[in-house]
C-alpha cells in the first residue's frame, strides 16, 4: 500500500507540476468547552447541571489553503461541532454542521465560497455585541441569530478583503426547489444577507442585513435552513419564538454597532439589533435589542466582562381577530471573568440575571405568568426573574 500510494503522489506531481510547486496547507483545529451550570428557577425548581460549550461551542475541523499563484488561493473548510459532556453531535446531528465549504480567493478582492455557512452579521456585526463575543450573554432566544442558533445552507458568499478599512461581506443561499410559475417554489425555505464594517485606530463600525423566506417549511427541509434531523431536530425551528402560528414566512433581522478601544486595556462597545417574524397565518413579532458592553484586562491574564441587554418586544395578533397587541420586555445583565493558564487554555466564570417585565409571558399550567428564559439556561423561569452561573475550562488545539 505505501509503494502504491507514493507512485500514485509521484504520477500526480508529474501531471500537475503547477500544483506540486505550489504552497499549501492543511490543519486540524479546535476547541473543547466543558463546565457546570447553576439555574436558580427552572419550572419551580433550582438545577445544577454538566455543560458542553456554554463560552465557545465546542468543535474541531480541518482547513487548508493552495496557494495557485498570480494571487489566487483554493481553500475550504470542515468543522463539526459536539457536545463535551456525552459526546454527542450538534446542530441538528450534522457531520460537519458548523461550517462546510470551499472556495477561491483573490488577493486584494476578497473570498468566494460555496456551502454550509455563517451569515453575514455573524461575520462582521456580531462581535460588536455580547453575543458576539460573551455567550452567556446572548439575547432572548437568540431572536437575532448573534449567537449562531443557526447556520445558512446551499450558501454562495463573496467576502471582500479589508480595502481603506472597509470589509464587504454579501451571501445568496437557494432553496433547491424549482419555481412552480409563480415563483414559491424558488422561493421556499431561501436566504439572503449583506453586512460592511469599518476599522480605523481605535474605533470599528458595522451593519448588516439578513432576511430568510419560509426559513422552517415542512415542505422544504433540504433548503437555505436546514431540516429536521433524527436526532435534535433542526438549527432554527427548536429556538424560541419560531414555532409557532403555523411557522414563520419570514424573518428579517437588521444588526448595527461598534467597539472603540481604550489603550490597550479597555473596550466599550453599543449594538442595536431588529428582528422581524411574519408567520404564516398573518401574525407578527418584533425584538429590538439594545446592548451596552465593556471589556477590561485587569492583568495580562485576567479580563473582565460585562453586558446589558433591553429587549423590547411587540407581539401583533392575527389581522381582523382584534387581538391585543402584546410589549413584551426584558433586562438582562451579564458580568463575566476569565482567566488564562496558557495561550490554548483558559477558565471562566459567568453570572447572568434576566427580568421580564411588560407582557413577557407564556402559557404556564392554565393560565398567563411574567416569565424569564436565559438562552442556554435550560428551561424558562417559572417567575419574571431567573438566575444563572456558569463556569468552565476552555481549550484550544
């Protein structure tokens, strides 16, 4: 087998001298994420639970670059995604659900590629948000998507290299259905997004759009998100909010921020999100998050980290029923410390409190309560106020 598999790499260097001469790599990366979780309330009762990436999601992949002269590169990306405490995969039971692609890239242009990827606020706009950097920060139920519940499918993306400071990022990802004359077909289960930032001395800005049709149809599980699977169903309908009045039609989700740098010690940061849910039988919900956050280095090992997010929320009811109109609202504030034994590795400490107010309700038991529901807590609160802490180790490889 070796005296084949050497003839065979000889035979293909002396075909493709171009790629023989060419510089390329390939590495094998990851992260492992493993703690304990506190919740004070959840349906009435406190839990003490094993976590798997509740900081960073815990995952280890492959990627490489060619280098194919005049400028241009082939690249590609494989990464799973798991769960430290049973070892279980994420994202729906996918192989390689956090990220699948490959591509070509020009230098001084930019990148593009085609597969299983992020969407374009999580590329640039996120970071400005707790979410996007904390994620035991992350809005109520991720309504803006800041904390990846999910990923884009069937994806072409073109991402700009950084020209004057300015990053361009733009994504197109098809439904895989033929149009059926009107055009639902091609339509069914399709996404599309673009985001910009700009980073100049100590302060960065970015903004960006991302709008999914028909994102959990039952008619079209193989689409721009993806469908159910056997084992923990899909990235986007299991989040809060999405399952509900029959599906979403569509969602919308506008993103803006920016970071400016104090030194080298401090970094304060603002991001407003908008999130927009038409579901199929007429109704309507709409999160606008506001987030304040600040990072600081007590000691080159040491970083202090804290967050306030207000979400305020309108529920619309179904046109021509005369429904109230709900305002749902949240505070959530998030303080964070971590702390680094090495440069791959490093322990963390999270505290997050979560208070609903206004119409933030849900059907508990036979009636209407105020309830609170932190994103990866584990069950919602069964009051208006709910307590989390979690703590962990966090490595890289």
């Amino acid at each position: 087998m070796k005296r084949v598999a050497l003839a065979s790499a000889a035979g293909l260097m002396v075909a493709l001298p171009g790629i023989a001469q060419a510089q390329s790599w390939v590495t094998l990366y990851g992260l492992i994420d493993a703690g304990i979780a506190y919740t004070n309330n959840q349906r009435g009762a406190s839990n003490v639970q094993a976590t798997s990436g509740k900081l960073n999601g815990s995952r280890w992949g492959i990627k490489g670059v060619e280098d194919l002269g005049g400028g241009y590169t082939a690249l590609f990306t494989l990464e799973n995604g798991y769960r430290v405490n049973d070892g279980t995969l994420a994202q729906g039971g996918r192989e390689f659900g956090r990220q699948a692609y490959a591509g070509v890239g020009k230098k001084g242009i930019g990148t593009l590629t085609l597969g299983r990827q992020y969407d374009p606020n999580t590329d640039l706009v996120a970071l400005f948000a707790g979410p996007g950097f904390w994620s035991p920060a992350t809005h109520v139920g991720d309504n803006d998507n800041l904390n990846q519940t999910f990923r884009i499918n069937n994806a072409v993306k073109f991402k700009s290299d950084t020209i004057a400071g300015v990053t361009v990022d733009a994504l197109y990802a098809f439904s895989n259905q033929p149009s059926n004359g009107a055009g639902a077909g091609f339509g069914n289960n399709r996404a599309w997004g673009v985001s910009a930032s700009y980073g100049r001395g100590p302060l960065s800005l970015g903004a960006g759009y991302v709008r999914l049709d028909h994102p959990n149809a039952t008619t079209n599980t193989s689409g721009a998100i993806g469908g159910a699977s056997t084992t923990t169903g899909d990235d986007y309908s299991g989040a809060l909010f999405y399952g509900l009045n029959g599906g979403v039609a569509r969602q919308q989700i506008t993103v803006a921020g920016g970071n400016y740098a104090i030194g080298s010690l401090a970094t304060i940061g603002f991001a407003w999100s908008h999130t927009q849910l038409d579901y199929n039988d007429g109704s309507s919900r709409k999160f606008n998050n506001y987030d304040v956050n600040g990072r600081y280095s007590l000691t080159p090992a040491t970083t202090l980290v804290g967050v306030y997010t207000f979400t305020d929320g309108r529920a619309y009811s179904l046109p021509g029923t005369n429904g109230a109109t709900l305002k749902p609202r949240w505070h959530q504030f998030t303080l964070g410390v971590d702390y680094a034994l090495s440069r791959r590795t490093d322990l963390y400490l999270s505290g997050v409190y979560q208070l609903a107010a206004g119409d933030a309700s849900t059907r508990v038991d036979a009636g209407y309560r105020k309830i609170a529901a932190i994103a990866d807590a584990g069950t919602a609160s069964s009051t208006n106020r709910q307590v989390a802490a979690f703590g962990g180790v966090r490595v890289r490889f």
